[in-house]
C-alpha cells in the first residue's frame, strides 16, 4: 500500500511505474513453476538509478550541487567567464526538478553471440528493454484522431509515438522559475553538502578501518575534506546529470563542468599552501599525480 506521506509526489511519474514495473516482473517469476523460474537479477544500472532510492537521493544532491554551481556564476559578477552555448541545462536546474533521462548513457559493447537451444545469451541491451510502457492515456487518444482524420503522416505519427514515454519523465507540478532563481542561504548550504557527498573519496569510520579495510583515514573536522574534481565531474556525469552530454569526451564543452572548472580556479587562487604532496596519506588514489595539485581542494 502506498501511505500519504510515501513521498512519491515529488518524483515523476517515471519513476513510481518503472518500480511498479519490476515488482510485477520479480513477483511473476518467483510463481513460476519450478522448472521454468527466471532469475530476477541481474540488473543494470540504468534501471537502478530510477527506481534505487539511494541512487535517487545522490542525484537530488547533484541537482542540488549544479543549483548552486549556477546561481554562484550568475551572482557573482561572472557572466562571460565561460565559453557556452548552450542554456539548456541552467534552466532545467534552476526552474524545476530533475526530470532528465539516464537513458543517453549507453555503454557501446560487443554484439552478442547468437542463442541456440541450449545456450541463452542476454546483453545490456536485453536487461535494459522494458517489459510495459506507461504513457498518458490524452497523448495516445490524440494521435489516433489524428491519424484517423488525415491530419498527420504515418511517420510523423510514429514519431510521436515513440516520444510518448518520455513525457513521464517530466515532474506533474512545476517550481516557479523566478523565485528558485534567487540565492539563499539554504541552497548554497545544500550545495555545499553535495559537494562534500559527490567529491571526497570514501573514508573509513575509525583509524583502525582504515587500516584494515585500506581506505583513507577519517577526518578530525569536516573542514578537512579534500574534494576531487575529476571524482565530482564523472559522479555527475554517470548519474546522468550533463544533459546532451553522452560520452565524456563531449564534457569538456559543456557549460557546467567549464563552471566547476571556473570554481576550482577561483577557489585556488592565492593559496599555494593547499598544494598538496603526492607520496602523503593526503594523496587522491584516484587522481594521477601530475594532475593533483590542480584536482583537489
């Protein structure tokens, strides 16, 4: 049963069909007859960032981080720094709540090798087709009166078709634009928090840990964190949050990242103490050591 307090008016429609889609789909095979059960796993990521809620709750941080990456551009004198063109992205951040698809991050592989009767192969491309597909009941009846009276062409019409999914993914109540446009306090507050989420690597509870787990050491304040921006700008890109962006070689033109880029300058700027040695525990595994200096803050 879904409770009034469930939460899910604040997700798009999307996101409560693709779950009632996969509960249906593991309920299904788990009373199939023994012989013919189907395993419910394996699963891809695509699906899990829709319906995983921790998933769905480190992509609200990253809309959270992107909100106050734009409005401190935009209020800060800053306009012109950055060589974009396209605006897209800044007003879907800044006017209304994540609604873009994951779907552009499709992983390029090896063609499958054929099945036969005793072999079943499957793909990402397999484990990623939907079984149902929910639209809104308006949007289909419109296309069939329209192609019924002449009004558009069997290919014009397809194309609608296939556009009708994703209109769940846009969210049923939109923000007002021109108050989320302004700063507050709280906003750059949660932006702040998601930068500290999505940029500082894993860290273990204790000293102990992290000894033995080999992971870094926890720090005494959490003023202390270093954030990596090369783990900031792929954690954002891999949940999906760069629109028009579908591979990372395309991450260097986009108007965001060249905003974080401006951050890290600025951030930078007149504090030559924050240069870090790479043979310390402070070191970013995760970053090559020519690049560190520039990576972490």
């Amino acid at each position: 049963a879904i409770m009034n307090n469930s939460g899910w008016n604040k997700h798009h429609p999307a996101v409560f069909f693709e779950l009632a889609s996969q509960y249906f789909l593991a309920g299904h095979r788990r009373t199939l007859p023994k012989s013919t059960r189907l395993l419910t796993v394996p699963t891809t990521m695509q699906r899990e960032l829709k319906i995983n809620p921790y998933y769905r709750s480190l992509k609200k941080r990253g809309g959270h981080f992107l909100t106050s990456l734009i409005t401190w551009y935009h209020h800060g004198n800053r306009n012109g720094k950055i060589s974009s063109t396209d605006k897209t992205s800044e007003s879907v951040y800044l006017t209304m709540p994540l609604s873009q698809s994951t779907d552009i991050l499709q992983a390029k592989y090896s063609l499958k090798s054929p099945s036969s009767e005793t072999v079943w192969n499957s793909n990402h491309e397999d484990l990623n087709r939907s079984v149902f597909t929910t639209i809104y009941s308006q949007d289909l009846e419109n296309i069939i009166n329209d192609l019924k009276t002449g009004k558009i062409e069997s290919t014009s019409a397809a194309y609608k078709l296939s556009k009708l999914s994703e209109k769940l993914e846009e969210p049923t109540v939109q923000r007002r634009p021109v108050p989320n446009t302004f700063p507050s306090e709280k906003k750059m507050y949660l932006g702040l928090v998601a930068l500290a989420v999505l940029g500082s690597r894993p860290s273990a509870m204790t000293k102990r840990d992290s000894e033995e787990m080999n992971m870094a050491n926890p720090v005494t304040n959490t003023d202390f964190l270093l954030i990596s921006k090369s783990r900031l700008i792929s954690t954002l890109f891999r949940l999906g949050l760069f629109l028009n962006c579908s591979h990372p070689s395309e991450l260097r033109n986009n108007d965001l990242v060249q905003m974080i880029d401006l951050l890290w300058e600025e951030a930078r700027e007149g504090f030559e103490e924050l240069r870090l040695d790479t043979n310390t525990e402070n070191s970013d595994l995760e970053v090559q050591n020519n690049d560190v200096d520039n990576d972490l803050l």
